[in-house]
C-alpha cells in the first residue's frame, strides 16, 4: 500500500490554506484536504529518441473542503480544476502532494480502503447522459449501490429507499420515475438521477464536476438549489468546478481560481467576486459581470478574444499568465509568485501584491481599483 499522503498528525490546514475560522464560520475541521497536488500526464511521442515530455496539468493545488460549505473551483477549459477533482475521487494518482480525508492519509493502493474512500467521496459528472447506463433503468441505478454498499437488507427495502432517494432529488411523484431509461428522461432529470446515486452511499464530500453546464439554462438553478439543500441537510462537502464565475458566487462559500494548472487566487466567493485581485479573476468576472445571468441567456462564462489558455506541455515560464496579462513584468516570466495574504482568508499569486513584487519596474498597487486603473484586464 502506497500512501499518498504525510502522517495524519501533520496536518496540511494552515492559515494561509484554508479559509480564516471567522470566513468560514463554525465549519469546524475539514473533511477533506489537499496540499501541494501535482500531476504531469506523460506524452507518448513515436519517435523513441525524442524528448521525454508531459502534458504539466496541475502544478500546485491545495483545498480544504468542510461540513456544510462549498468551495468553487473557476478556471477555463483546460486550467486543471478537473484533473483537480479527479486527483480526490482517487480516479489518478497524484504526481506529488497529499491527500488527507478526516486527518487520515489516502492511501493509492488497497481495494478496500479505496472502496471505503470512494463510499465518502462521490464524484458527479458534467454529462449525466454518459453517467448513467442507457440499458439499465432508474431502479437499477439507485439499486446497485445500495446493495454494493449493504445499506438495504431486502428487495422491499431496496425499493423504499430508491423511492425516497427520487423524493429527496425532487423527482416526484417517485414511482413515476423509477422504472424510466435514461433515454426517457430530460437532462435535468438525469442530472437529478445521477444526483440521488450519488447519496445512496451516504457520501460526506460531493466533487460536482461542472454539475449544470450541459443543462438548460433554465433548469441551472433548480440543480444548484437542489445541491445547495442537499449540502446543508446532510452537512456535505461539496467542491463545485465551474467555468462560470457568476455560479461560483450563488452556490459557493469559498472560491479558488485556477490558470493553466496553477491556482492564482483564493478567498470567499463574496470577496473573490467584488474584490478580485488577480488580473485573470478580473477577466473572468469581466466575461460574467451580472450574477442574474444564470437564469437568463448566455449562460457560459465565455472570455473575450485576448489570448489563449497555452500549451501544458511547453507551458510559459513563471506565472503562465504572462502572455495574456495587461500588467506583465520581467519577474513574471521568471519565476511564479509566491502566495500573498490579503486578509480574511483572502490571498492571490501576483506580483502586483506583496513583498516580492514591484522591484522589477512594475506597477505596485495595493488594491483592486488602483489594478483597474492602470488597464481593464479584460
Ligand atoms: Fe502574473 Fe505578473 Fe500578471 Fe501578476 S502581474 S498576473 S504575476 S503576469
């Protein structure tokens, strides 16, 4: 058994990872926490004399997820944040970093630990039509993890909890539902379904993986509402990967942002949205300026033409978003900034804040309308 993780006395919560105890209320001690993850996805080359080389999907990541609260990670395509989620369902195997789930390591290896883990950890996709098994029924879906799992004893007590799984997903009436195909249900409703598989196994963390992009826009909300009772009835630990700022803002207590596989800044959702600091955060929001639009047209957080995410297989030195960022200076083609504390939990990896930045020649401001006033970052 190969453990991902330090010894659980070393615990990864510190003040400049986590949230502040008074940002995030009394959510007590995380559930679920990440430090440090890295992970490189080797490229295959044909040329057998060619350079080794690997796609650097996420550099440096760290999370702490808590009772009840929500945290967002907001990114573009390609920015990691899946391969984030996909490092704690246990799905690939971190390059480096560590990985504690109730102060214990996760460990890589050993089915029935993982098994345990993954009962804790539910993963729910962006694509509930690919999520759930066209050949196989409503019943079936919400059977098999209860049997896997023994919460059921017979098949009358199989039935009677998948009804009251459809109902606490608001699939009503639930005998409607229970004998229905995937096929025959609208995305929203598979997204529900998939939802109600998801707590059969009585989960404690939920990573909703861009849970509503595939849905219609009106029924976004629905979904978020339906995650945002479900989180604080059983008291889940959800991480929310979204492209769509707005959204992260509605659902999330905690936002972090993430670039090319690097995360830039960090905070509660509220400061994040009408306090940004990173000059990408500022792009984003600009892409998503009224929080309403989630229910309107448009729903997509999409940026304006000013560059593209790059290549993570030859990623830019330093910060990687030297090539698109209006306030570049040389340092940031240099090195990538260390983490900045701005208060309340609050902190950002730029050079235009801290210590170490300035010295270069670059612009110094202090805060988010003097980063305004030298050039929209949008
Ligand atoms: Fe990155 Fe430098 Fe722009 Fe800050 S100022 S976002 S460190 S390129």
């Amino acid at each position: 058994m190969t453990d991902l993780a330090r010894p659980a006395s070393e615990s990864t919560t510190s003040p400049d990872l986590a949230l502040s105890a008074a940002a995030r209320g009394d959510a007590g001690s995380p559930i679920l926490e990440a430090a440090h993850l890295r992970k490189l996805f080797p490229v295959h080359s044909l040329n057998p004399f060619g350079a080794k080389e690997a796609v650097h999907a996420v550099e440096d990541a760290s999370l702490a997820l808590y009772p009840g609260r929500a945290t967002a990670l907001v990114g573009e395509s390609g920015s990691g944040k899946t391969t984030v989620a996909r490092m704690l369902a246990q799905l690939y195997a971190p390059t480096s970093g560590t990985i504690l789930f109730e102060g214990q390591p996760v460990s890589a290896k050993g089915s029935r630990a993982l098994r345990e883990y993954r009962r804790h950890v539910q993963l729910i996709f962006q694509d509930p039509f690919s999520s759930l098994n066209p050949i196989h029924d409503v019943f079936y879906h919400l059977s098999r993890p209860l049997r896997v799992y023994r919460h059921a004893r017979s098949r009358s007590d199989l039935r009677d909890q998948a009804l009251a799984l459809l109902e606490r997903v608001s699939l009503t009436p639930a005998e409607h539902f229970l004998r229905k195909y995937p096929h025959e249900l609208s995305g929203g409703q598979r997204q529900r379904v998939a939802i109600a598989r998801a707590l059969a196994v009585r989960p404690r963390v939920l990573l909703a993986d861009e849970p509503v992009s595939m849905l219609d826009v009106s029924i976004r909300l629905d979904i978020l509402n339906l995650l945002t009772k479900l989180k604080q009835e059983d008291r889940l630990a959800v991480l929310y990967i979204t492209h769509d700022i707005a959204s992260a803002r509605y659902f999330a207590e905690e936002t972090q942002v993430m670039y090319a596989g690097q995360t830039v800044e960090g905070g509660t959702s509220e400061e994040i949205t009408q306090r940004p600091m990173h000059p990408y955060s500022r792009l984003l929001l600009s892409a998503a300026p009224d929080p309403d639009r989630l229910t309107g047209e448009g729903g997509l957080a999409r940026l304006p033409a000013r560059g593209e995410i790059p290549s993570l297989v030859r990623p830019p030195s330093g910060c990687r978003f030297h090539p698109r960022c209006p306030h570049v200076m040389p340092v940031c083609r240099e090195r990538f900034p260390q983490r900045t504390a701005l208060g309340g939990g609050h902190w950002v990896h730029c050079f235009l804040y801290g210590e170490e930045g300035g010295e270069e020649g670059g612009a110094k401001p202090t805060d988010a309308t003097s980063v305004q006033t030298q050039g929209s970052a949008g």
